[in-house]
C-alpha cells in the first residue's frame, strides 16, 4: 500500500520539489500540504507543475485531520516543534527537514515518540553530500583533536546556527570534546567573537547574501590542516532524494534517530 504523505511547508522551497517528486512515485501519496499564506486554495492553484487539486490548510492540527502515515516537516524554527509533537501524538511518523531544534528539544521529542510507539527523523540536512562531510569529519575526529566549524547561510536565514551545523557538532562532541588551546574565558578583547560553543566545539555562523546554504569544518594540527566543506547550491533538489528515502524509513523504527545516515548503508 503507499504511504500517505502530510507535507507542512507544501509552498516552500524544499516543499514545491517534494510536491513534484512525491506525484512521480508509486509508493507514495500525498494526502495533505499545510501553508499559512495559501490555506484554504487548492494545490493545483498555487503550484502549476502539478494536477493535485488537495486543499491546502492552514495548520498542521488542521491537515491532520486528514489520515497520513508520515508528516514531512520543511516548515519555519518557531512552529517546528509544535507541529512535530502534534503529529507524534496523533501516531504518524515524522521527517524533520527544518532547522532550529535544540539537543532539549530533540530529547523532548524522542520521548514522545517513544511513548506513542512512532519513528522520527531528522536531519540538519538531507543533501547526500552533506551526510558524506559528517561522517568524514567523524572519521578525522578520532585522529585531530582542534577543530571548529564554520555556518555559512543568505541573510534571510534566522536561526544560527544551522540544523546542519548544530547536527555536526552533536556528533563532532559523541566522537570526544575538542581541545582549545586558549579557554574561551581566558580570550582577550571581545569573548564573542570566538563564537558560541556546542557540544565543545566552536561554531561560527555567517548570514550574507550570495550564499544559500553551507558548513565547512577545519580541523588543525602543526603546520597542516584538513578542510572539510559542503556547498549548496540554488535548487533544492539536492534535499529531495534523502527525504524520499526518509519518508520510506522511517516506520522501521520507534523513537529519534538524527541524520540521514543513520537509515543509510556505508
């Protein structure tokens, strides 16, 4: 039988191209798309490219009304969390492509999820590249105990620093704590633009036009160094076949799992 498909940012820029790739597979149907600026309008209305005539709504609450099997989240870091635990609670599994979750957030969901006996998945990022740098940086961890990790996003991004980053250095942290040479507290001048810290590590997030979105972790011995760098381009396509793949998965498991990798074979 498909999977019926809920996709709460079903107008966005990651939203438009899952729309047109969800319509192409056999196995999957979207049942439901969730937009504040278009609720109440068709799909077909807003987005020319496909014939699903579905009503789009205004809320997650609302689209759920609806029975899904999986609730694909590519929505804003002020409602993702609400929206999640509305789908956990209802017993539908969950893909979270948005950023801004929290270590106590993602706790607080694995609990949930636990307790209503569904699977959640999120990744700070779906582009297969992306999850290549992480378990590369992983890999060179082991062996470089100086690293830090750099958050490139266009001025429009909000939250810093990224689902991406904040991800790596979660797992950066699992893999042992970085050394700093000098403690942040022991900097002279402005402690703050040493960065902020996670999980041990030190990230710096930019948000400058002419990028979309990117991370790049350096890691630092002496006299060399190892640049690690994932590059995003304009399109949003590099995010769709991960998601696809999430939205397969993630009925095969109770409770969080984080990063893309972690339904991947290496």
């Amino acid at each position: 039988m498909p999977i019926d498909v809920c996709l709460a940012g079903v107008t966005g820029w990651v939203g438009q191209c899952l729309v047109s790739a969800i319509s192409t597979e056999k196995d999957l149907n979207l049942v439901g798309g969730v937009s504040r600026t278009y609720a109440g309008k068709r799909l077909n209305e807003v987005l020319m490219q496909t014939p699903l005539n579905l009503t789009i709504s205004g809320s997650v609450k609302e689209a759920l009304k609806n029975k899904c099997d999986v609730l694909v989240d590519y929505t804003k870091p002020n409602v993702v969390k609400s929206n999640v635990l509305e789908a956990i609670q209802n017993g539908i599994h969950v893909v979270i492509g948005t950023s801004g979750l929290t270590d106590e957030d993602f706790a607080q969901i694995n609990e949930q999820a636990i307790k209503y006996q569904v699977g959640v998945l999120a990744a700070g990022n779906f582009a297969i590249t992306a999850v290549l740098l992480q378990r590369f940086a992983e890999m060179a961890a082991k062996y470089i105990p100086y690293w830090e990790i750099l958050d490139y996003a266009n001025e429009k991004k909000v939250d810093a620093p990224s689902g991406t980053a904040r991800e790596l250095a979660s797992r950066l942290g699992q893999v042992q704590k970085p050394i700093l040479y000098n403690s942040i507290e022991e900097t002279q001048g402005s402690k703050e633009s040493r960065g902020a810290t996670l999980n041990g590590t030190q990230v710096h997030s930019l948000r400058l036009p002419g990028y979309t979105l990117s991370v790049e972790v350096i890691f630092g011995l002496l006299d060399e160094k190892l640049i690690i760098r994932h590059e995003a381009g304009s399109s949003a396509e590099p995010y769709v076949k991960g998601t696809l793949l999430a939205i397969r998965q993630v009925s095969s498991f109770i409770g969080l799992k984080r990063g893309l990798d972690s339904i991947m074979e290496f």
